[in-house]
C-alpha cells in the first residue's frame, strides 16, 4: 500500500540524484572529523593519567651509567641524590631503568623496535610534592653546579603546551563537524526552494484541495530524511572501512595507543551520531524552508 | 471556525479586481450567494467567470471591497484557516488540474488525505466514488492517459469527495457527451439536494434556462442575478 508516498514527486528532482552522494561525502568528512577529536580526546585522558606533578631529571646518555666509568656515574648520581633530598616540596626519587623508559616512549615507539639502549638517555623521575616550596630555578642551578649536561624538564610545561595544542585540534575538529552540518543545513534549503518552484503547480492544487502548509512541508521533510539517511549513513560506512583500512596498514606497526583507539567500540558508536546529526538537520532545514517560503509567498 | 449553518454561502460587497498590469475586470461587484443554493455562472467567454470562481476559492485576492464565506470575512482569516475554509470547497477547474504522476485513484483520494483520513480508507472512497462515475476500468490510471471526459469526471469526483459545504465547477459538461452531461448534473443536483451550495460555470445558457435555476450572469464587470422565468422557457419550447 502506498501509505509513505509523496503527493509532490521530488524523487524524480534533479537534486534527489546528486544530493544523497554530497550528503555521503559530508558524512564521511564529519565522521572522520570526530574521530579524530575522540582520538584527541582520549590522548590527553591518557596523558593526564600518565604523568601528575613530576618532573624528570636527564642525563645525556654517555655521562652516567657509562662502564669504562662507573664510579664518575656513581660520584654524579650521589651527588643528585644528595641535592633532590634538600630540595624542599620534592617526594620519591627513581631513578628509570632503560625498560621503564622505553616504556613511557611506548605509545610512539614500535614494541619491537630495537634501539640501542646505549643511546637513551638516563632519566631520573622526581615526584613532586608540594610545589608551593619547591623552587624548579633553584634545583636547576644546584644541578648544574654537579655537570652541565643535566637537563631538567618539568612535565606541568610542555604537558600544558601539548594540551593546548591537543584541544586545538579538538576544536577544529568539532568545527569541521559543524561547518558540514551547516553546509548540509544550506544545501537542503537551497534544494528544497527549487523543488518548491519545480512543483508550484501541484503545490497549488494540494493548497486548494485543504492541504496546510504543515502537510507540504511534511513531504519535503520526509524527503530530506530518506535522502540524509541514505547519505550519511554511505559516508558513515566509507569512514569506517577508511579507519579499518588505515588499522590494517598501521596494525603491522603496532603503536598500541592508536590500535586501543580504532578498535574502540565506545568511539564507534559514539561517531553513529554523525548521520543521526545530520539527517536531523536536513529535516529540520527542510521543513523551516518549505514553511517560510510558503509563508512568504502567499 | 465554527460550524454553524450560514445563510449566505457567499457574499461580495463593491469587490473590484485590477490586474498587475492595471486590466480591470471587476468593478464595484456586489453578489449574494445563499447557502443550499444551486445556480448557474454565465456571461460570454473572458466574461471573467473563471476568475470569479478563483475568488470565492481564495486562489486570488481582490483588488478592492470585501468578500465573505459561510458569513466570514476572508480577509480576516488565518494562514492555517484557509486551509479548513477550502476543505468546505470542492472545485472543479476548467482544465482539470489533476496531478499528473498520481493515479486517477490518488488524485481523487488527495483532498481526503491531506485531511487526515488514513490511505486506506480515502483510497475506499475514491474507489467507490470512481465506479459511480464510471471509471473502475482506470483506478490504477495516470490522469494523462485518460480522454478530456474521462479526466473531468476524475476531476468531479476530486471536488465532490470531501462532501463540500459549497461546489463551484468550471464547465463540468463542457467535455462530456449529452448523457454523461446530464449523469453529472444529476449528481450536482444530488448535492444541493443534499444542502450543499452549488455554482456551475458554462458559456451555455440555454441548459441553465432548462434547468429552472437562478443564473448569475456576467457582463462589463457586473454580476446580474436573474431568477428563472419557468413559463417564459416553457413558451419558449413550445414554439
Ligand atoms: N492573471 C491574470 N492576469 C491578467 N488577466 C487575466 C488574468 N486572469 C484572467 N485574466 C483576464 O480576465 C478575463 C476573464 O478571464 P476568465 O478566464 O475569468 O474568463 P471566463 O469567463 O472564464 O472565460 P471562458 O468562458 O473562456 O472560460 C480574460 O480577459 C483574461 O484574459
Ligand atoms: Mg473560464
């Protein structure tokens, strides 16, 4: 039975042949778009896990752990030691074995990557306990006092600049997102008024036959929606089977934080809101349109 | 809008109408259309019987003077009531009007459906309706696909499905043979029996003179009332 037809044949539109592929092509953009916002979003969870108030005292590789002198390494560590237990405001000092430090480089170094210990640099990690006492600049000269080649990095730092940059990224990734709901929003409007002009004629007679405005926009607005479900849900497929192809090629490598990721099932069902957002959009474009601009041109 | 029965279906007051490029039709109309009434809009070819029609449907504004239906002024009616206001209409146009990528079936099921009614049941009526006219060979049909006669009884059925308060039809008989002509207009006059308000436009005037029914004829912008005159048209006959 014929109980969804439409009285107004905008199937046949020329818009209702290009208009599911741009949505398609919107909600590929949009779904990928947050993707990687989530991405972002689960990094600097990660980070802000990983390390709270520490800093990290390095020493270039060659200057401590080095056998030819291991008493010089002994004499310079005993000398930090000594200096971080009268620091004021500092708490557990550890000093990392080469393990723990390619552990922390984990989620950007390949697992079985072979480096050269010797290279790495020897990390000293230093909790810091109450950072109303404890005076960075003043640790610094002490250190450097014992060699110049002690390098102290202070997480709360580069962290802070690395989450800046990481909501930035967040950011621009939601207003992609919002840019092509708007783009969707625009497209359906601009459409729905040509199709309103194409069938003026039977829009006429459906007028002088009873039918309300609300009736009429109901029929675009049901048009919108199996165009904006089809669409996006194509784009929402071709998304996912980019982020398995890319999973794929990047498995081979595995970078376990961006594996977590991909595989998420959280992050996929969260990403199904982006047909959902869109189609919902484009029916509410389609009726606000077809509304006013029957209002206006009575 | 209340449904309470009004006495005068239709009533112009001093209604002009100018059109864009400043072409007067109407002057200073005045017409007064009782409701249950049947009569007959005559007057030559580009009399303006069409366009008077199109004004009491609301399908366009006068230019000047007040029109008002069922006793309500129009010009003081709601976006959304003159959608119910035209639901009390049923309309024939002169060229049909029918949609043309909807069956015969739909097209005369649309005025129930846009009302509410399910599909189904508006389809039932449709059908019924279709087979009265004659046309249960061409439910499934596209309008285009039908001979001139057979689209206007497919339009008639349309105008007459909601059981409208007030009928106007533009040369309902003007496409068909003398018979079906006579089988439409015995289903007009059903209606007005039924106490629905019926107005037929023809360029005909002898068949509104047979039928004994009050004709308004129009002429340089005026509306002319005339009652029928039985013994005149009797003599006339007879002559
Ligand atoms: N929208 C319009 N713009 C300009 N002129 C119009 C318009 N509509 C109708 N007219 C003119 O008004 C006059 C009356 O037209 P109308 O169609 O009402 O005549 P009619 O009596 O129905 O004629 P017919 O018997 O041939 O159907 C005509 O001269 C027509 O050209
Ligand atoms: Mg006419």
């Amino acid at each position: 039975m014929t109980t969804h037809h439409l009285d107004l044949p905008l199937k046949a539109d020329p818009s209702s042949r290009f208009l599911p592929w741009i949505v398609a092509l919107m909600g590929y953009l949009a779904t990928l778009s947050l993707m990687i916002a989530l991405s972002v979003s689960t990094l600097i969870h990660h980070w802000n896990r990983g390390f709270q108030d520490h800093i990290t005292i390095q020493v270039p590789a060659g200057s401590l752990f080095e056998k030819e002198s291991s008493s010089a390494h002994t004499e310079i560590e005993v000398k930090v030691r000594h200096t971080l237990n009268r620091t004021a405001g500092v708490g557990t000092v550890k000093i990392l074995s080469s393990q723990e430090i390619l552990e922390i480089l984990n989620p950007w170094v390949p697992k079985e990557s072979s480096l050269e210990t010797s290279f790495l640099p020897q990390l000293i990690d230093v909790e810091i306990q109450n950072r109303r006492v404890f005076s960075l600049p003043h640790l610094r000269q002490a250190l450097h006092t014992i060699s110049p080649h002690i390098v102290v990095e202070d997480h709360l730092t580069w962290q802070s600049n690395f989450l800046d940059l990481a909501r930035s990224a967040q950011v621009i990734s939601f207003a992609i997102v919002t840019l092509i709901i708007l783009a969707a929003v625009g497209t359906v409007a601009f459409t729905s008024q040509t199709s309103l002009i194409i069938h003026r004629n039977i829009i006429e007679v459906l007028h002088l036959v009873g039918a309300t405005d609300a009736y009429i926009a109901k029929q675009f607005q049901m048009h919108a929606f199996r165009i904006g479900l089809k669409g996006s849900f194509i784009g929402f497929i071709l998304s996912g089977l980019t982020i398995l192809g890319l999973q794929f090629f990047i498995q081979d490598l595995h970078i376990p934080l961006l594996e977590n990721l991909l595989s998420s099932l959280s992050v996929w069902s969260i990403t199904l809101v982006i047909p959902c957002l869109i189609t919902l959009f484009m029916m509410l474009a389609a009726q606000l349109t077809v509304r006013l601009s029957l209002r206006a041109s009575v | 809008m209340q449904d309470i029965p009004s006495k005068n279906a239709i009533h112009f007051q001093n209604v002009s109408l100018v059109f864009e490029h400043g072409v007067r039709l109407f002057s200073g109309l005045n017409l007064t259309i009782e409701s249950g009434g049947f009569y007959f809009l005559t007057g030559v070819s580009g009399a303006g019987k069409s366009t008077l029609l199109k004004m009491i449907y609301l399908g366009c504004k006068q230019s000047s003077g007040t029109i008002s239906l069922f006793d309500t002024n129009t010009a003081r009616i709601s976006f959304r009531d003159i959608a119910f206001l035209r639901r009390k209409i049923g309309i024939v146009f002169q060229d049909f009007r029918l949609i043309p990528h909807l069956t015969v079936l739909d097209n005369v099921a649309l005025p129930l459906q846009v009302r509410g009614v399910s599909p189904r049941k508006a389809q039932a009526e449709a059908a019924e309706l279709l087979n009265w006219v004659g046309l249960k060979d061409h439910l499934k049909s596209l309008p285009h696909t039908l001979s001139g006669g057979e689209q206007q009884r497919v339009a008639i059925s349309r105008a007459v499905i909601g059981r409208p308060k007030l009928l106007v039809a533009d040369e309902p008989t003007g496409n068909v043979d003398d018979e079906t002509a006579l089988k439409l207009l015995y289903l007009f006059e059903e209606m007005h029996k039924q106490g629905t308000t019926v107005i037929l436009a023809t360029h005909n005037r002898n068949l509104a003179q047979e039928l004994k029914y009050p004709e308004i004829f129009l002429e340089k912008g005026q509306a002319f009332l005339l009652e029928p005159e039985p013994t005149l048209i009797k003599e006339g006959i007879l002559v």
